[in-house]
C-alpha cells in the first residue's frame, strides 16, 4: 500500500511538473504524451526495482536468521545486489528528468 | 606501493572506526573514496570543466549513496532491534536528496549528461572490477 501510494505521489509530481516545464510554443499533444511516457517509466522503474530490493532483503534476512555465521558474506553480496539495483532506478530518473526538461528532440 | 598501503591502511582504520565492520565492504567503500578523489582530481586539473564537474558530481553523489547504502545494509542485518523506521527514515531522505541533487545538476546546472552518467556508474565499475579481482585471486588460490 506504502509504495502504491509512493509511485501515485510520483506520478503526480512529474505529470504535475511537466506542464510547467514546457513553453506552450510545443505541441500539447507531445507534451501530454512525454509526461505519460514519464511517468509510466518512472512507475515501472521503482516497482521493478523495489521487487528487487524487497526479494534481495526479504533473502538476505532468512539465510542471516538461518545461517547467522555466514552473515558477512550475505550482507556483501546484498549490498552489491542493493547498489546494482539502486543504479538502476537513479539511471531511470536521471533518464526520465532528461524527458521531462532537457529533452533533445522537444523545442 | 608501501606509500599506497600505508594509505589503504588509513582510510580502512577510519572507515572500521565509521562502523564499517566487514573487510570486503570496507575495500569496496574505500575504493569508492579514491573514485571520488580521482573525480575531484579531475575538476581540479581541467579548471572546473563542465564535464569535469559533471563527472565529478555524479561520483560524489554515487559515492554518497553507496557509502550509506554500506553503512544502512549493515545496521539492518546486523541490528538485533531491527530498527525499521530509522532505516525507512534514511533509504526516502537518501532518495529524496539524489532526485533533488540530479533535477539540479540536470535542470538548473545544465551538465553535460554523458559525464554524469559515467560519474554516476563508479559505483558499478567499482563494484565489477573488485569481483574480477576476488574472481582472479581465488583462481590463483585453488591453482
């Protein structure tokens, strides 16, 4: 419910940000579109990536709970599973703020 | 090379007194550091370079995360009281900031993007290279 609620509050924001953005010399329809694009690609982003996440953690503490000597190795592993994951979802922002406001192909 | 252990050893006794308990999260944040300091060598040397400081950007901001991603996951695995609100607390604050720095560097500072992105893959270049070495050392090992 929490990251329903997180990707809805996203998804408002962008779509919300995006009409400031643009001059009204561009297109309403491109501009519509883009702050759809948007948002569909930054909602499925962090819904992929927090599966990830969730998964990784949600295995991390079992194999921790079950096997608490092999800790250390576990938790190495999670973070390079973590920062892998977590690039992902900032490259997707970092992607989705180029369409937003520096898109190449708009104005 | 005794010169770079020495330093090894500096930046490790620092970053185990930070609570970076494990030795291989330790070599990984402290690779990191000197990604940010060749970043940082970087802005210095090209005269603050638009990419230059794009790139120096993005490692800094990669290294930030990384290193409370280190020290997060360790608390979190480790933390017998399970401490989920602090940890829920700093994962959305740590998230908020990085979408707040990158809509600047992106919007208001107008970086170049490529640099950016190249700043902000340290963390996976960093990541790849220690696993090819642990790779090649255990080779060796069982050899």
């Amino acid at each position: 419910m929490r990251k329903l609620f997180f990707i809805a509050l996203n998804t408002v924001a962008l779509m919300g940000l995006a009409s400031v953005a643009f001059a009204a010399d561009v297109d309403p329809g491109t501009i519509s579109m883009i702050a759809i694009a948007t948002a569909l690609g930054m909602g499925i982003a962090a819904f992929g990536c927090g599966i990830g996440q969730g998964l990784g953690l949600k295995a991390a503490c079992e194999g921790t709970a079950r096997n608490p000597e092999a800790s250390g190795k576990i938790t190495v592993t999670l973070l390079l599973g973590m920062a892998f994951i977590e690039s992902l979802a900032i490259y997707a922002l970092v992607v989705n703020l180029i369409l937003l406001f520096a898109n190449p192909f708009v104005g | 090379m005794r010169q770079l252990g020495r330093i090894n050893l500096k930046i490790e006794t620092f970053l185990r007194r930070s609570g970076f308990h494990l030795d291989d999260v330790r070599i990984l944040v402290r690779n990191q550091i000197y990604l940010f300091f060749l970043g940082c060598a970087l802005v210095v040397l090209f005269r603050l370079a638009p990419w230059a400081v794009a790139f120096g950007a993005g490692c800094a901001l990669s290294t930030l995360n990384f290193w409370h991603l280190a020290k997060g996951l360790q608390s979190i695995v480790h933390n017998p009281d399970g401490a989920v609100a602090a940890s829920l607390i700093r994962f959305y604050g740590r998230l908020a900031l990085s979408g707040l720095a990158l809509f600047g560097l992106i919007i208001w500072a107008s970086l170049p993007l490529a640099a950016l992105i190249a700043g902000l893959s340290t963390v996976i270049v960093n990541i790849l290279f220690w696993g090819v070495f642990r790779f090649h050392r255990q080779k060796v090992k069982e050899a």
